[in-house]
C-alpha cells in the first residue's frame, strides 16, 4: 500500500494510470521488443521516459469518420432524389 497526502487516504498500488504510446523508434517496452509504428500500452512512469528519450509519444486516437449512406433514390438514402429531365 502506498500513502498519500491527497485525500488523506491509502492508495492502492494496483490502480497504475495506463496510456497508450506510439513508438516512434524501435526499442524495449514492459520487456518486450517493440518496432516503429507501434501501438502500446505503458505505465505513466515507463511512459514518460520513452517520451523523455524521442523513443515515443502520446498516442491520440483519430475520431471515425462517420458512415453516410450514399445511395441515391432509395427510401433509405440521406440524399435528394434525382431530378430527371423533362421530355420535349
């Protein structure tokens, strides 16, 4: 158990604050090897050291692209019917 001055209370050693890094060299993470381009997730403290030494950063999530649906005339499409030609 850890204390703390916040809050008075006794923290508990098992709560660790995980992130999630993007690696941006190849190197060794929760003893493991990890290559560039990966996405792992790191104690703050382990975290921060990596970040320290250029070796990776924050990993933030790109929001998903919401799916319209693109048919055209149908009941269930998001888009005006087409307007077709008159006859002459």
């Amino acid at each position: 158990m850890v204390l703390t001055t916040e809050n008075g209370g006794v923290k508990n050693p098992t709560s660790i604050k995980m992130n999630k890094y993007l690696i941006l060299r190849d190197t060794i993470a929760n003893s493991k090897r990890v290559s560039v381009g990966d996405i792992v997730e790191l104690d703050a403290a382990q975290g921060f050291d990596l970040v320290a030494n250029k070796k990776a950063e924050l990993y933030k999530e790109k929001p998903k692209a919401k799916k319209a649906n693109r048919s055209v005339g149908l009941k269930k499409s998001e888009t005006k019917a087409v307007k077709k030609r008159a006859k002459k």
